[in-house]
C-alpha cells in the first residue's frame, strides 16, 4: 500500500501547472489523483497532460469519491473561499494560490473552518521558503544582524492591457484589488514573515493608466512592532520589472533583487565594518523559492502532524497589511492593526464602503 499523500487539484487554469510541477517533484511523497474544474475541455487537457487519472466537473463529486488528503485551489482568487471551506469540511488539507481570498472577513470564516475541522489551510507565499530566505529569518531571530531598522520592499511590475481580458482580472469581484494584493503580496508576506507584527500603516494609492476597477499603483509606509519603518510600492506600471527588499539592521545591511523567484546568488550582505560578519552565503543546499519549495515543508509538516506555514496563524497578518494599504489609501487616514476587526469600513472589502474610483467605473462600463 502506497504511503504517498493523495492530493487534488481544483482549478485547472494556468497556475495549476506550478502546482503539478511542484507535486511532481515530489512524487516520492505525493500521488495526484485527481483534478477539477468546471471547464470540461480544460480540466480534460490538463488531466491528459499530467497524467492524472480522474476528471471531474463537480468539486463535491471529486472529494466524496477520491477522499484526497490535501487539495490544491488553483481557482482565480475570487473563487477561492468557498472551494476551499468545501474541501476542509470534507476532511481535505487545502494549499490555496494567493491570495487566500478576498477579505478579512472572508479569512476569518476560513480560519474558524480550521479550528471546526482540526484540517489546515496554507497560502502559496513561496518566499518564505528559499533556503536563503530562512537563514535570513534565523539570523534576524538570533540577534546576529542587529537592530532592524529600515526595510524597501518594491514589487515593479509590468502588465499591459492585455493582461486583464479575462473577465475576473483588474476587478474587485474577481481579485480583491490591483497590484498590492495580487502581485506586491508576494513580497510583503516576506517582509512580515522576516520582521514580524506590524502596528501602523499610512498610503497612496492610484488607477493612472491601465483599463481597469482597482488601483494599478500603491505607496505605503509601515511602521513594525520592533520599530522598524518600511517603504512599500506596488506597481504593474513598470517596464524595467524588478522585485526588490533591502533590510538595514544595525550591523549590517541584506538585499533581495529578483524578479518571480530567488536562489543564493540573488541575495547579498553587507555588514557594518568592524562588526564580525556572519556566515555568508547561506550554509548547506540552495533551492529557489517555489511552489516546490513550498509544498516540501506542507508535505512534511503533515506527515509530522505539525501546522504548515503560511497557515491562517500567520497568512492573516499578510491580509492584514494589504487591507490596510487599501484603508489608508483610500480615506487618506493612519490605520492601525487594531483597528481591522468586524465592524471596521474595510474588513468585509479592500474597497471599503464605496468605489474609489468612480467617474473611472462609469468610463469602463
């Protein structure tokens, strides 16, 4: 009998191919047993592709007669809550795409699922999970960089207007928001993964020049709990893309300058002179961060009966910033952390109580 974990995979658009690579590579662990999508001619292509030997159209068909042990929702992200609550109250782990859903009130209700289930449900934030990016995060832990000071977090993207002709892109319905929460979430969810809990953020957020509902760029500031501030921009503006985090400590400086994904070499240290400087590069094997990397530590962390990261313990504080960038943007106030709980303008949509950007709603009607 075949010890290997039985996964599906929900949602057979462009992404899932990440994720079949990604289990692929873990075949030793993992046994792909079926997939979904209500798209009868794409989740038949797909199957053929990957070999996967059953198709289905109806999720609750899928995890009644396949009983998989994790599902991967691979669905555009306004079609991640429900898929994902329907596989853990099925008895299904859930790895969903980014980002986990739409709002704060949406996580929470897949949080509480969670605890009703005693089932987990992990974001794809692959960054984490470099080996470079984790020695960081144990370097930071241990003291050996120092004081964290001054973080620059860019995600500088180009997407032209072609990007948004599916019907779910560039709308709050079908994304949740523009850049910061499709495209910067990446990078933000490292830099909160890497400095911790957050207190205050202050934004800007603008709809300049590409066809669509929400913001094409946003500017924040934020001011973390161990007191270091972080510059934020989010663009798909730019034609020259480039993600970049730099992170000044007080004995040392560390930079990230990549593009979709890191290895060793995209990293680089800096420390302050005179200050004994840490062992660099990163000890042991490289990986790149990836939805490889990724499922490795899902994989082994149910096989040990642990919570994997990026679950809804950590995936909210992530959710947290982006809905507060959206807050601070669009009421030009300060908001803090404690300020997102039920009741707040922003918790149930990142657009708060209305449109921002009317007269460009009617324009695009």
């Amino acid at each position: 009998m075949s010890d290997r974990l039985r996964v599906a995979i929900v949602g057979t658009g462009g992404i899932s191919r990440s994720h079949a690579r990604a289990m692929r590579a873990h075949e030793d662990r993992v046994e792909l047993v079926a997939a979904m999508d209500i798209d009868a001619e794409r989740v038949t292509e797909f199957c053929q592709e990957w070999d996967v030997p059953n198709c289905y159209h109806s999720l609750e068909r899928m995890l009644a007669e396949q009983q998989p042990d994790l599902v991967h929702v691979c669905t555009p992200p306004g079609a991640h809550l429900e898929p994902s609550i329907t596989a853990m109250r099925a008895g299904s782990s859930v790895l969903c795409e980014k980002p986990p859903c739409l709002s704060l009130a949406d996580f929470d209700k897949i949080a509480a699922v969670e605890r009703e289930t005693g089932r987990h449900f992990s974001t794809v934030f692959q960054h984490r999970f470099g080996p470079t990016g984790r020695y960081v995060r144990d370097l930071i832990n241990a003291g050996r960089l120092g004081r964290p000071l001054v973080a620059i977090c860019n995600t500088l993207w180009y997407r032209p207007d072609s990007y948004y002709e599916p019907e779910w892109r560039g709308i709050w319905a079908g994304e949740g928001g523009g850049p910061t929460m499709g495209h910067g979430i990446h990078q933000i969810d490292l830099v909160a993964h890497l400095l911790g809990d957050w207190e205050e953020i202050v934004a800007t957020a603008a709809r300049m020049a590409r066809p669509v509902e929400t913001e094409d760029v946003s500017f924040a500031h934020i001011t973390f709990a161990n007191g270091a501030i972080a510059s934020v921009v989010n663009s798909i503006l730019s034609p020259r893309e480039e993600s970049y985090l730099r992170f000044d400590f007080s004995e040392a400086t560390v930079e990230l300058t990549h593009l979709y994904g890191y290895e060793a070499d995209n990293w680089s240290y800096t420390p302050v002179k005179g200050v004994e400087p840490v062992v660099w590069p990163a000890p042991g094997e490289d990986m790149r961060s990836s939805h490889t990397a990724q499922l490795g530590d899902v994989l082994e962390r149910l096989a040990n009966g642990e919570v994997p990261e990026a679950s809804s313990r950590t995936a909210r504080r992530t959710m947290e910033i982006i809905t507060a960038i959206y807050a601070s943007a669009f009421t030009g106030e300060r908001i803090r952390r404690d300020q997102l709980v039920p009741g707040h303008p922003f918790y149930n949509s990142l657009y708060g109580p209305a449109l921002p950007y009317p007269a460009e709603q009617e324009a695009l009607r």
